[in-house]
C-alpha cells in the first residue's frame, strides 16, 4: 500500500490488556491510546478492538495524531503482521462521547506547528464517532489542520466510518488549507453517515479560503450518506473564497440521503473571488435534496469560477423544494458557474448552463442504497438500465466503488463499453480489502 510505513517503532493498544502497560507487545500493550500518541517513539501503532476515548471528561482534549506517526485499528490483540487484521470482525471506535458531553474534536492533526503532516502520516481501520464542536471551529471527528503559509495537512486516511459527529462546518472532517496553506489528504475506503453541520459541510468541509489557500483532497471508493446540513451542503462543501481553491478530486463515490436546508443537497462548491471546480470519475448522486440544487451547487460570485467537470457520472432522484432538483448554478458580477458532462445519466435532461456530451435522461434503475459488495453501501444500477455500458472504457478506472473490475464481463463490444457511475453492474466485488462491508456485519463469501 502506498501509505505503509516502512521500519516502523510498532506500539500497541488494547484496552483489555493486563501487562506492564510499556506497549511493547500485545501482552504488555498500553490501555490507553494516548499512552502511545504521547509517546515520540511510536511511530506506529497497532489497536485492538474495542472503543477508546481521549478523555474521561474534558471536551477540549483530543487524540492528537503527529507528523509520521500511522495509527492502525481492527486487531484482535494476537496479529503479528499488520495484514492479519479485520476492521469488519474487530471494530475498533474512536468516540467522543465522553462524561457530561462530547469531544469537541475526536482526533486532532496538526500540520500549523512545526513539521507538516503528510502522507506518512495515517489514520486506518476506525470508526470515528461522537464529536460535537458545534459551537466551533473544526471538524466533529477530525480536525485537519494545514491552514497558513508554509503549512500542511494532507495524511491518508483509509477504511474509516464517520458516523453521529456534528459540528459548525464538516460535520465529521473539516480540511484546513486556508490562507496560504495546504490540506490535500487521500482519503481512500471511507464511509460518512448521519453526520450533521449548522452551516458548511454535514460530512466534509474544504476549506481553502483566502489567497493561497488549497484543498484538493483526493477521494476514492467513499459513500456519503444521510449526512445534513442546515445550511449549505448537505455532504460536503468545497471552499475556495477570497482567491483560495478547492477542487477535489472524487472517484467511485456515492451520494444517497444527504440533505441541506438552503444550497447544495449532497455538494456545495463555492468559488466566490475564487475558484472551487472539482472533478468527478464514476460518482452516483441519488434521493439528496436542498432548497436549490438537490445534488449540487455551484456558486461563483465576485470574479470566481465554480465549473466542475463530471465524467461517467449519474444524477437521479435528487430533489430541490424550489429549483434545481439536480444542479443548480449561481452566479453574480464576473463569476463563472456550469458544468461540464461527458457520459452522464441526468434526470430532467441538459440544463442551461451545462456544457453536455453523451448525456443520457433516461432511467438507470437505480436500487436502494445497500451492501452490493466491497467496504462501503453503494447503490446498484439496473442491467437493463440507461447507466450500463455506455462508457469507453479508457475514460474509466478499472475498478468500480466495490474493487470489482471494469468493464464487466458482459461488455462484449470492441472497444469495451463500461458503466456509468459507481458501481460496475454486471461485474461481482472480489479483491477488495476487508470481507464484508466496513460499519455493517461480515458477509458470508
């Protein structure tokens, strides 16, 4: 994997050991997780099943994850090979539900003071719960912060659930890459449900505001779903204000549920004076709803551009109470706001300002959001759908959300067609991480 970290000080955590409490080994492990977060030569750390909390009572006090250092979960408490775990079979929780309330941050990742946190650095195999910073500034399960000249926070984060964390903007995450900073994290296998923002972000906040800012994560094989806002974005927003960007990239996504009060039911892209057009690969937006733009904003004001590009993309079933029931545009001054298609399934059809090519507004037949394989829910499209190969299959990654292959084994036609949106309908899940799907009960293969 990528993200691995080579020759590694491993410590390991299990709340239930008995030893001495060193964390050289299983035996002997820490109980507690911020025994090894407070210890500099740990700069790998193994965590058995269980739920671990950063405190007993203080709101303020958070897992503080340092440059370099990879945090693993999903062990049993016996593995000796990092590969041997299953964060199915052995859910290990990250919760802020402490004593008299809740963490105002769960985990904390700090690239504003001193060395920047990169790649190296890692959160995998956890569900992140309980984090309530409402009040706030910073994400409810994780604050990433890179905000700042010279500042950085971009760590993998990989085989995650964010799930019951709110907070003012990014419910469960808030990406700080603003005012000449950088917060480009990979963010690969994740699951975000039922998290909850009074104003940007139910799921994910990107911020880049200001000149210099930067956030443009990169997000594969990830289901947002039920995530709220009550204000903008009901799953994520993306920030580039004030001359900063925020353009991710999002690959083999699905969007199902998600809602905002005012703009954006699964996407608010804001490039007011700046630039917010992110790219989206096989991603399926279906049942989101806002005021406008069930599925996504777009919104340039002041000389900014909001213009992102969608390739193999369906939108369906989203819902707007007053207009845009799927993509809604907004723009005043100079701005720039549309959409780019190529090879979409878009209920209602091309709309003005949508730049459209191979656009189909007939029905894929999607299914209810469900365990179709692979670590996350994803939703099914038909056979006899509109979304089933469509696509050349050059413009496609070779796997779908699930890990199963592109194109599917039906896909008989020179050049190979394959599928539109997220899931690869007539191919089965089979190299995929973990067995069974991450935050749901093991399958039966």
């Amino acid at each position: 994997m990528p993200w691995a970290v080579t020759a590694a000080a491993v410590c390991y955590v299990n709340g239930n050991a008995s030893g001495t409490n060193t964390g050289a080994s299983w035996t002997n492990a820490y109980t507690d997780l911020q025994s090894a977060l407070n210890n500099a030569s740990c700069t790998e750390v193994w965590v058995a099943q269980g739920v671990y909390k950063p405190a007993a009572s203080d709101k303020t006090i958070s897992f503080n994850i340092g440059p370099n250092v990879a945090v693993y979960g999903g062990f049993s408490g016996s593995e000796t090979s990092r590969d041997a775990r299953n964060p199915v079979a052995h859910a290990t929780t990250l919760s802020g539900a402490i004593s008299g309330g809740n963490s105002q941050h769960v985990v904390v990742m700090n690239g504003t003071a001193g060395t920047s946190i990169a790649a190296t650095t890692v959160l995998d195999g956890f569900t992140l719960t309980g984090g309530n910073n409402t009040n706030g500034k910073g994400g409810g399960a994780l604050w990433c912060q890179g905000n700042g000249a010279g500042h950085a926070c971009s760590p993998t984060l990989a085989n995650l659930v964010f799930s019951g964390n709110q907070a003012g903007s990014g419910g469960a995450i808030e990406l700080d890459g603003y005012s000449g900073g950088v917060s480009n994290p990979t963010l690969v296998n994740i699951t975000f449900s039922n998290n909850s923002a009074s104003v940007f972000g139910g799921a994910l906040y990107c911020n880049g505001q200001l000149a210099g800012g930067n956030c443009n994560p990169t997000l594969t094989n990830v289901t947002f779903s039920d995530n709220s806002s009550a204000s903008y974005g009901g799953a994520v927003v993306n920030d580039g204000t004030g001359g900063g960007t925020s353009s991710p990239t999002l690959i083999n996504i699905t969007f199902s549920g998600n809602t905002a009060a005012s703009l954006g039911g699964a996407i608010f892209n804001n490039g007011g004076g700046g630039t917010s057009s992110p790219t989206l690969t096989n991603v399926t937006f279906s049942g989101n709803g806002a005021n406008y733009g069930g599925a996504m904003y777009n919104s340039a004001a002041t000389s900014g551009t909001s213009i992102p590009t969608l390739n193999s993309v369906i939108l369906w079933g989203d819902t707007a109470t007053t207009n845009g029931s799927e993509i809604f545009h907004g723009a005043t001054g100079s701005g720039s706001a549309q959409t780019i298609i190529y090879y979409g399934v878009i209920q209602g059809d091309c709309q003005i300002n949508m730049s459209c090519s191979n656009v189909s507004a007939s029905d894929p037949q999607l299914g209810t959001l469900a365990d179709n394989g692979g670590s996350t829910l994803t939703l099914m499209p038909g056979l006899a759908g509109s979304a089933v190969n469509t696509v050349p299959c050059y413009l496609t990654p070779l796997t779908d959300q699930r890990g199963a292959a592109r194109p599917d084994p039906a896909s008989a036609a020179l050049p190979k067609r394959c599928d539109m949106g997220a899931v690869e309908a007539g191919s089965l899940a089979g190299d995929v991480i973990f067995i069974g799907t991450f935050g749901q009960a093991p399958r039966d293969e």
